[in-house]
C-alpha cells in the first residue's frame, strides 16, 4: 500500500506526520518504506542515523513513480513524502499511489491554499483512470483550543475532499520522539501522541480496505 502525504503548501508538518507514520507502522511489525522526495530531505537526515530493522528509508527526486513501482511488492507499507512546490513530483507520486493524505493546519488561509493539491489530485485520478482515495487531516492542532465544528464544515463548503477523524495535535512528544529517531508510538506508548497516531493508522487501513 502506498501512502502519499502532500500540500503544495509548507509549513503543515507533512515531513513530520509522514516520519512518525511511517515509524509507527514499522514498530507494529510492518516492512515498511519511506521515500523522501522533498529536496529538503528532513526525512532522510532525521532517519538516517536511526537504522530499523522494518524500515527502509529512499530518496527520490523526478523518479519516484519508477522507484515506488520498483519496490512496491518488497513491502506491506510505502510512505512518500513530497516537496512542496514541484508540480511534477507530486504529479508522479499521486500517480502511483493507493491513498493521498493532504495535511492541513486548521485555519481558514490553510484551508483555502488547498485548491491547488485538490486540483492535482482530480486531474491524476482522471489520467490515471480510477479513483484514489484522498482525505485532508488536520494537523498540528493546539490541544488547547476545541476544534469546532465550524472547521469541518467550512472545508465541507469549499471542497468535496472529506475530513479524516484522526487528526494530530501539536505536541512536544513528536518533536521529542524524532530527536531519538523513533515514532511517539515506540518512545511513549502510552501518551496521546502515540494514541493519535495509532488511531490515524487504523482509519487510514479502515478506509483503503473499505474501498478496495
């Protein structure tokens, strides 16, 4: 299974959402894969000093369909991190996925700079011939504040995309997990970081079995 996350927009936490995701399925078992096709490469020189038995770590530029196709059957789970700003990469990896993450940060501005992936995204499933599941997820959300339900019905008003429940909070454990190479869900179990990524996992696989 392939797990694109993208947003033509930085500053969402994508680099960091993929890592722990990609972290989390590895430490539940899975041979995992995740290709870094960001030029900033945070995935890969965060992860590289980090060696996991589960987790194979990629870099990837305009390649990265061929690379994703090449070692698609050599693992349960593939997660590609995308660039911001390149068309043409992301283009190449909606491409080849089974499941399109949009992480979005919960403001109105976030929310509105979206059109440009969701556009990308249509455009692909029509070239491509077949639908691929696509969800935003909200992330880096203050714990402090109560999301109201005005969020999702203002991205319900904009778009046709739907909203993920999971969604991840901006917690010191992701920053801190990562400082030692490892996902929330390895290096506090039982915190609500940990439990959100868990969570998202089991939505992620819920929703591609149901669509499958």
């Amino acid at each position: 299974m392939i797990i694109i996350l993208t947003n033509q927009k930085g500053g969402c936490g994508k680099s960091t959402a993929t890592m722990n995701l990609a972290l989390g399925t590895a430490a539940l078992n899975y041979k995992t894969a995740l290709i870094d096709a960001d030029e900033q490469k945070s995935c890969l020189e965060t992860l590289q000093e980090y060696p996991k038995s589960n987790l194979s770590v990629f870099e990837a530029g305009s390649n990265v369909d061929e690379l994703a196709t090449e070692i698609k059957d050599k693992f349960h789970f593939i997660f590609i991190d995308t660039p911001p700003h390149s068309h043409h990469i992301m283009y190449q990896a909606m491409a080849v996925s089974d499941f399109i993450i949009i992480p979005l940060q919960a403001s109105p501005l976030d929310i509105r700079s979206a059109k440009r992936t969701i556009d990308a995204c249509e455009q692909v499933q029509k070239k491509v011939g077949h639908e691929i599941p696509c969800y935003f997820l909200l992330n880096r959300v203050n714990p402090r504040t109560k999301l109201s339900k005005e969020i999702g019905t203002y991205i319900r008003e904009l778009y046709s995309v739907p909203l993920l429940q999971s969604r991840l909070h901006n917690r010191v454990a992701y920053a801190q997990s990562l400082m030692h190479g490892k996902s929330v869900i390895e290096h506090c179990r039982s915190s609500d970081a940990a439990l959100e990524v868990t969570n998202l996992l089991k939505e992620v696989h819920r929703i591609f079995q149901r669509k499958s």
